[in-house]
C-alpha cells in the first residue's frame, strides 16, 4: 500500500509552511499525535504535579513498552527507556564488565560519538578496539569481521545505518557471525529504527539502541534500548537505582526482571508518551509503506544531484538508505547549508569530520551536505532543492532577488 503523502502532510504542522525540511536524520518534524500526546501531558502535569499525573497515566506508559517493543520485533520486558540514544548505548556498551586485553570489533564509518567512547574506554579499561576493513562499496566486510573474532573478542558494535554516507551496513549477515561465534552484537539503529522494518530477531542483535527524534519523529530527549531477554544476565548494568533494583533485605538488593533494570527512575513521561505516540503512528503507516517512499525519494534525489554541474554525490554501499550526502567543487558545504536554509527555506545539515571521522578523512572530504528525506517529503520539494542549489553554485551567491517563494 503505498503511503498517503497529502495525509503525512497534513498530520504535520511544519509542512503547512513555506519550509522544506531535508533534515530528518537530524530530527523530523513531529505528526499531530505526538504534539497532542506531549502537550496533554505536560498541562497535566501544570494543572495537578508530575507524580499525580503520571500516576494517572501508568497504563499507557506501561503501553509504551509494548508499543516500542512491536516496532522492532521484541518483547515489552526487552525494552528500557532513556533521555536519549547515547545514554541507551552507553548502558549497553558498559554493561560488558570490560577488563584489560579484552577486544571489541567495530567499523571504519562508525559514528563518532561511539568512537569517542571506544577510544575512552581502550585508555581506561585497557581494551582493544578492532577496525573491520570496509568492501569496495563501503560496507562493512563481513568475511573480515569474522576473521577478526577471537576468544578475546567480547562485543561487535556496529552503526547500521552511518550518519553521512547513505550505505546501509549488512546488519543481519553480521548478526549471524556474531551467532556462530557467541559474541554479543550491539547495533546502533538510530537512523534506521523509524525510517525502514526493523526485526530484532532476524539482525540477530543481542542490544539495539535507537533515538525518538530522528526518523522515528517522535520528541527529542527520547531514546530507547532493546536487550535480548536471553542475553540480560551475562550483562552488568553500570548504573542502578530504584528502577533497576529493589531492596530484598537491609543491605542487598536485586536487578528488576527485565530491561527495565537498565533504566533509571526520573525521566521525562511527557517525552515518553509522545514516544509511544510515535511508535504507533509509524506503525499505522507500516515500516515497509514508509520505506517505499524514503527510498523512492532518495533515489530521486541522488538522481537530481547528478545533474548538477561540480556537484557530487558522496553516498557508497549496495543499498542505500533516506540519507544523501554531497558536496560541491567550489562553493563551500558550510556555504551551501547556510545559504539554502536562510535564503531558500530548506532545511539541511552540515556531516563533518567530527561525525564519522576515518570515514570521511579516509576519502580526503572534509564537509558535506546532508538532505535527508522521509515519507512527508515530495518531488516538489526535490524540485525546489535543485533550484536553489542551481542558483547557489552558479557563481551568484550575492544574487539576493531569488528566495524560497520565488524558485517554489
């Protein structure tokens, strides 16, 4: 069933507007439902307390996990919410109980934020970390991976879906080493879980962790954990409260069922329950229906670019995500995304070295442009996209007469 692009528009308040916004793998724009879901809550929680009003919504908070836990293919008791995607994966990351010589295999186009912690934790905790070689498509090299795995080998960390390269790394083949070998596989699906169908079972995935704010559209402040239910004992928790724990006697305590036991108390129920929001919307919709259009979009996209004299298109691997990078010969990518956002109205985002740094350095590009479509988005706007980029790189920079109404 093919999606209803008028209807996404009209579920959302920021396509009303003159606005283009290409940059969903930073943050979409929020549907109506999760607006509503939010703001109901917060005026609750104005009108009468938090606790009183979260106590009034415990079974939809309670409907959130079930929710969270259908769209990647999981359980309820397999999910644990966070105040966002990096605390998600940290937990995860952190609940191996490293030790010294231990190895961890991760990959060339791994999002730095995550290489960032990796490189902390070789300094501190005396680990290893293993990059797996790339194919000629840019992918992570499977056969390599492999070869790589050890009996030191305590977790493979991999990014599904790189924040500036538009490739889709081959989760599922690298899920099905990670089982042959016994090896833990933490998946960072932030820019995946929302924008195509994600089965947890099938990528064989021990750990998942994913955001609301990206292609998900759901509030920012938002992220979750999935962990493999079989998986929860092997894993040490790093931080505990009364969440993750209860007191059994005067001085122990034991780790809640669950997921939950990575949790901590306080959190944002508003952000939640627009979450769960979320969730359900994407599912109405159907991951594979939404999928379709971002894909279609995409190819559109890459499509229009390479038209365009000194422009190119930076994207590698054999399946392409929603993401399209870029970059131009002679204007400056800090030029162009500034330039198409407050001349032209369109939003995107500027991918650089502090983002995915071997990757990018590897192939001598040190900025990029990043468009990055979702199923609310139409050819129109590609359209006008190409226009502006038209105007941008034809050496008229200072050309102030063309604006968004003009080149709509």
């Amino acid at each position: 069933m093919a999606v209803d692009a008028r209807q996404l528009r009209a579920d959302t308040p920021g396509c009303t507007t003159e606005l283009v916004h290409f940059n969903n793998a930073g943050a979409s724009l929020m549907p109506q439902p999760v607006i509503e879901a939010v703001e109901r809550h917060w005026a609750e929680e104005i009108m009468s307390g938090g606790y009183e009003a979260a106590e009034r919504r415990a079974r939809e908070l309670q409907a959130t996990y079930e929710v969270t836990a259908r769209l990647v293919g999981g359980a309820a008791d397999e999910i644990a919410f966070f105040d966002n995607a990096t605390r998600a994966w940290q937990a995860a990351f952190h609940a191996i109980g490293w030790s010294p010589g231990d190895e961890l295999i991760t990959g060339q186009s791994e999002y730095n934020s995550n290489m960032i912690a990796f490189r902390h934790a070789e300094a501190s905790l005396g680990i290893s970390v293993l990059l797996v070689p790339d194919t000629l498509d840019g992918i992570v090299d499977v056969d390599a991976l492999e070869s790589m795995i050890s009996s030191r080998t305590r977790l493979i960390a991999i990014s599904h879906m790189p924040t500036n390269d538009g490739l889709i790394n081959p989760a599922r083949e690298i899920g099905m080493a990670a089982r042959r070998h016994k090896v833990p596989f933490l998946l960072d699906a932030c820019q995946s879980v929302g924008q195509m169908p994600i089965d947890v079972k099938a990528l064989g995935c021990t750990m998942l962790s994913a955001t609301g704010r990206k292609y998900l559209r759901g509030p920012r402040g938002t992220g979750f954990l999935w962990v493999d239910r079989s998986a929860l004992d092997a894993l040490r928790p790093h931080a505990l409260d009364i969440q993750s724990a209860r007191w059994t006697e005067v001085d122990r305590f034991e780790l809640a069922a669950g997921a939950q036991r990575f949790e901590l108390w306080e959190r944002n129920v508003a952000a939640q329950l627009g979450l769960g929001a979320a969730c359900r919307y994407a599912l109405e919709i159907g991951l594979e229906n939404i999928w379709d259009r971002v894909s279609d979009l995409a190819t559109q996209m890459r499509g229009m670019l390479g038209e365009l004299p000194g422009i190119t298109v930076q994207d590698r691997g054999l399946e392409k995500s929603g993401i399209v990078t870029f970059f131009h010969d002679s204007v400056p990518a800090e030029t162009l995304v500034r330039d198409l956002r407050q001349r032209f109205g369109i939003n995107t985002s500027l991918s650089n070295t502090q983002l995915t740094r071997r990757a990018l350095r590897k192939q001598g590009v040190k900025t990029l442009v990043r468009a990055s479509v979702h199923a609310y988005n139409t050819a129109d706007e590609i359209n006008r996209l190409r226009k502006a980029l038209a105007v941008l790189t034809a050496g008229q920079e200072n050309n102030t007469k063309l604006n968004a109404g003009q080149i709509a």
